[in-house]
C-alpha cells in the first residue's frame, strides 16, 4: 500500500516534532553556525536515472534536442536500462532481446509513424493508446456495485472499472498503459512478453537494416496479452477509503485507509485507486500488480515446480507466495517505492534520480537528524512479519532508499544486476539466460558501506543530473550544495516542502525557487544567508504549516509578513535578531502550537505574555544549554 506524500512529509521528513533529533541538530549548528557547513564529500558518486521510451501519438514529431526540448534533461541525465546492466558486445543469450527490444522503441521515438512497430506494440494509429468505454454490466463480487452504475475501460493491458468522471478515468487509463510500458523496459527479464519479443525479432540485426523492413517480412508480429490486469478506480479519496475497507478487500485497519492514495490486493489481483495529481501511488500500486502478473509466468511455474509447488496462477489465486511469503520482502516494498520516482516527459520518462521524493525524507533524517539507514540485513522478514513492526515508516524509508542505492548510483551496475537476480528469484523467474545478471549470488549489494555518500549530494550531482519532472519535495539540507548548485535548480513550482537548511542559498535564489510559494507547507532555511528581503515569499505562503528560519539575519518584518500565514502549527525562530515587537503577529496565529524563541531579543515580559494568552503553545522546546 502507497502512502500519502504529504502526510509522510510532516512524519519522516522535514517536520522536527521528534525534540531530540531537533536538539541534537540545532547544538550542531550553534557550534559552527556562520560557517558553510560541508557534509557532502567532493566526488562522491552521483545518483543517476534510468531512461524509458513512452508510446507516441503517430503524428508526434521526431524529439530534436537542444534547449527548447521539453525532454532534454531526461535525455542528458538518464541512461537506457541496458546501459545500467553492461550489456555488450560479449553478451549472449537474451541480453540481445533486451537490447532489441529497447532499440524497436527507440524507433518509435524517433518515427511514431511507423505501422509495423506500432502493430508490434500493440499501439493504435491514431492515438498514443488504444481505450474503449462501455457501461458496466456486472461487477466483480467484492464489489456491491449496482449494473450501470460504473464504466468499464479496457487499454491493452488493463481494465479498469470506473465510478470517476470520464476525463479522470482516460487519464488514469493512459498513465497505466504508459506505466506498463516503462516498467516492461525496465524489468525485461522478468516480464512475460519477453519469449515474444525473442521470437518476433529472432533475425533483426538492428545494425544491418531498419526494423520495419524486418517486421515487413512477418505482419503477423504483434505482442498479445494473456489478461488485462484489473483496476478500479473511485471517484475521491473518501470513496475510496470506504471501498477498500470492505469485508470483501479488507486493506487493513483505519489509520493505514486513511493514509493510503492506491491499495493492490494480490488475493483479488486488482488494484484500487482515486484521481490525484501525484502519480507516486498509482506507480507504487502498479509496480506490485505487474510483479504478481506480468511476470514470465511459465518460467514461473517451472521454477515453482521445482520447489515442490503446483499453485497455478489464476485471476483470483496467483503465485503468492512470492512476495507473501520471502524474508526479502524489503525488495518488495522498496523496488515499488524507487518505481514511485517516475517522472513522464513529453517522449520520455525517467525513473530514480537525487530528486526523487522519498529520498528527500531520507536525506533528511541521515544528514540532519542523524539516523544511520539500517542494514539489510536488519529489514528482513517476511511481509506478516514486517507489518507488525512498530517502526514501519522507517522501515519503508530504509528499504527503498537501498533499493534507490542498487539502482541509481553510477558505480552499480553489479548492484542493480545482484537485485535483479533477487527480484528473479522473490518472483520464482529463470533469468539464468541473462548473461548480463551474471551468478546466482544475489549478495553483492547488501554489505555495503557508501549509502551516506550516496545521500549526500553536491553541485556536482545536480549539475550532471537536473531535475527531470515537478518536484513537490526538495531537500538538500547539510549538503555541499553552493551558491552555483542553487542555480542549476529550475523554479520549484509544485514544491510542498523545501529544504535548503546550513547551504549558502541567498534571497535571489530563494526567490527564485520558490515563486508564490501558494503550494508551500514546510520550509526550513535555518542557517542560511537569507535577510529581510525574504518577507515577501514568507507573506505569500499561506499554506504554510511548519517554518524554520533559525541562526538567521532576520528580522521582525518578516514575522509581519507571516499575518495571513494562518494555516501555520510550528515555527523555529532559534537564534534570530527578532524582538517583542514581532509578538503582535505571532499571537495571532492561531493553529500555532511550537513556537522556538530561545536566543533571540524576545523579553522575558515577552515570553510570560505568549504563555499567558497561548498557553497550549510548547514554547521553547529545544532546551538550548547555556
């Protein structure tokens, strides 16, 4: 189950409610504050993406490049899954299928047009995917849906039953279908429609002649699909809530519902979903159903004959035991977490990157709160053993940003092979034909000691790998991050939180960065170079529910501009010029809750006249010593 962002933000992330992380970091920084602090260590290896092709409208222009390409960064900082793995001249076996496979969307990248690789994947002429619409007639029995009272959409690949609008419903529909497409280039090996693409493409020589002339030879050459993967779609969250609370699909208890955006039920093999403008739960929810069912599902059965099973999938019974029932079930979680990280271009997508969401709230605890990641060998169990653990949202964070770790960092390549072999073997795939995963041993990447580094990032990360999609959630606090880092960044025009804590980032590039700041609910500049000229993008975030401007130059104008922030619940004000004159503005915020003023020139007058008309306020919680 996917977890909401936003929630997870003020849990995991920026928001300092756990005092003692916040005392430690906070001694930290009055010891060296006035000093650029530098966490991050030069020419540690950098974070990189895996670059995906997307299904193309026929008439959509060859990508040309160059500044004005809207995928130019996508193109610049990713590199093709094949490249991730080494794949060379010297592999054998189906590494080439892979290689072909990836170079017939290649094709359609640079000639959407062409018939023959459209047929081949199963793409429509005119659009970039095939839908049709009809009202539903009889609903699956977990279901308690009235005839007529939803639609049905079937793609390709998925049917989806709808009771949201009909816009909503295509655009979910299109975002599967491109979902599917990059996660079948992603994870060939393990997909079932690679013994399609072997055969299909058994004579391509992509360096001797095009693939429509190749296909010419055989028109029959078109992918089927054995079942649609089944979804259902609810019209808003709290439909949702209650549908995935049924009897029938039991997601789990109240407070996992209410902080659940997609559920997949391996028992029902049906996903369950609501419209949203983040995508981060529909990959996550999706990844897992194509694991369980869009796998090589006679490698799967052979391989799971041999361990004594005669399960057969089917559409209510797969081979469960699969994710259910392996003590990597950290993988599990943690490779539908990194496929979270998806960002779609106009022709490309990408997935991982230093800018990934969940890795901000990991960055975040390592660098500023001073929590190691745990081991691998700490995060195993099996899925009933995992979800009684009491330190759960940890637990997520860590094993995904391992999994970023294999996936992403440069230097990985024998990584991200050792965790596909794992993945092959959580899965019961034979991948033994991939020369490229080299061994059976699925142990290399476990033991190892650089995932700080990897966190860290510089200026060197972000000039070699820009930000390819909107990100809602950037922090880059106690990172080697200079004045030339900040501006590689393009404006921020979704950002839900911001961290920039301990870098040298000014007023300009603040400015810059955040815009209106309409959407921002955290920001954190403690000990930065900012001044009073900020007041003007604090008195625009009216969304605001956590600030932290501490071991700042500010002053009380810029608590005045906090006068229509009214939606704010904590503020770290630690070591700042501010005086009882700013005490007008600040009494008046009424969902104020922590209020840190130690350092400043607040009076002790002024202190006994928060507590006397706030006296739910936490005033002062840090504890600085003397």
């Amino acid at each position: 189950m996917s977890i909401k962002i936003t929630e997870a933000s003020r849990r995991w992330g920026g928001g300092r409610s756990t005092s003692t992380a916040r005392r430690v970091s906070i001694r930290h920084v009055f010891k060296v504050v006035g000093l650029t602090i530098v966490l991050g260590a030069s020419g540690v290896v950098a974070a990189d993406r895996t670059r995906c092709y997307l299904p193309l409208p026929s008439e959509s222009g060859a990508s040309k490049g160059g500044a004005a390409d809207p995928d130019a960064s996508m193109r610049r900082s990713g590199v093709l899954p094949t490249d991730a793995v080494a794949i060379n001249e010297s592999s054998t076996g189906s590494d080439h299928d892979w290689r072909k496979y990836l170079a017939v969307w290649r094709a359609h990248h640079d000639d959407p047009g062409s018939v023959a690789v459209r047929r081949l994947l199963t793409l429509p002429q005119d659009d970039e995917v095939q839908m049709t619409i009809r009202r539903g007639r009889v609903s699956p029995k977990f279901l308690p849906w009235r005839a007529a009272s939803f639609t049905v959409i079937q793609t390709p690949h998925f049917e989806i039953l709808s009771r949201a609008n009909e816009t909503d419903s295509k655009n979910v529909a299109r975002d599967l279908e491109r979902l599917y497409w990059v996660w079948t280039q992603m994870y060939f090996p393990l997909w079932a429609g690679h013994a399609q693409i072997a055969v299909a493409l058994a004579d391509w020589n992509p360096e001797s002649f095009p693939i429509d002339e190749h296909l010419a030879r055989n028109a029959a050459s078109r992918l089927s699909v054995r079942q649609r993967h089944r979804v259902v779609l609810l019209p808003d969250e709290r439909t949702y809530q209650l549908t995935i609370a049924l009897p029938g699909i039991s997601a789990g208890g109240s407070a996992t519902i209410d902080a659940s955006t997609g559920f997949y039920s391996d028992t029902l093999s049906t996903s369950f979903f609501f419209p949203q403008s983040d995508r981060a739960g529909l990959a996550h929810e999706t990844c897992h159903q194509l694991f369980e069912e869009a796998i090589d599902q006679d490698a799967r059965v052979q391989n799971a004959s041999n361990r004594n099973s005669r399960r057969l999938p089917s559409r209510t019974s797969t081979i469960n035991a699969a994710s259910a029932a392996t003590d990597e079930f950290w993988l599990v979680e943690g490779i539908a977490g990194h496929f979270e990280s998806v960002q779609f271009g106009a022709r490309l997508a990408t997935i991982g990157g230093w800018d990934s969401t969940r890795l901000q709230y990991a960055r975040y605890q390592n660098v500023i709160a001073r929590q190691p990641i745990a081991t691998i060998d700490s995060l195993r169990g099996n899925r009933r053993e995992v979800q009684r653990r009491g330190d759960l949202a940890s637990w997520y964070r860590h094993a995904i940003t391992h999994t970023h770790q294999a996936i992403d960092a440069n230097e990985s390549r024998d990584h991200r092979a050792a965790l596909f072999r794992l993945l092959a073997e959580i899965y019961r795939v034979d991948v033994s034909d991939f020369t490229s995963l080299g061994p059976s041993d699925a142990e290399s990447f476990t033991q190892d000691t650089r995932i700080d580094g990897f966190l860290r990032v510089d200026d060197a990360h972000l000039l070699a790998h820009p930000i390819t999609g909107a990100a809602s959630a950037i922090c880059l606090a106690g990172c080697n991050v200079s004045i030339d880092g900040w501006a590689s960044l393009p404006p921020l025009t979704r950002i839900k939180w911001f961290d920039a804590s301990r870098t040298p980032i000014t007023d300009d590039h603040v400015v810059r960065l955040l815009g209106d700041a309409s959407r921002l609910e955290q920001l954190s500049l403690e000990a930065t170079r900012i001044t009073p000229e900020i007041r003007g993008v604090i008195g625009r975030a009216i969304q605001l529910r956590e600030l932290d401007l501490s071991w700042t130059a500010i002053d009380d104008s810029v608590i005045e501009s906090l006068a229509d922030c009214q939606s704010l619940e904590t503020t770290w004000l630690t070591g700042t010029p501010i005086t009882d004159a700013a005490l007008n503005t600040l009494l008046g915020l009424k969902k104020l809750s922590t209020l840190d003023v130690q350092r400043t020139r607040i009076s002790d007058t002024g202190l006994q006249r928060i507590g006397a008309r706030h006296s739910q306020i936490e005033l002062n919680p840090l504890q600085l010593p003397d």
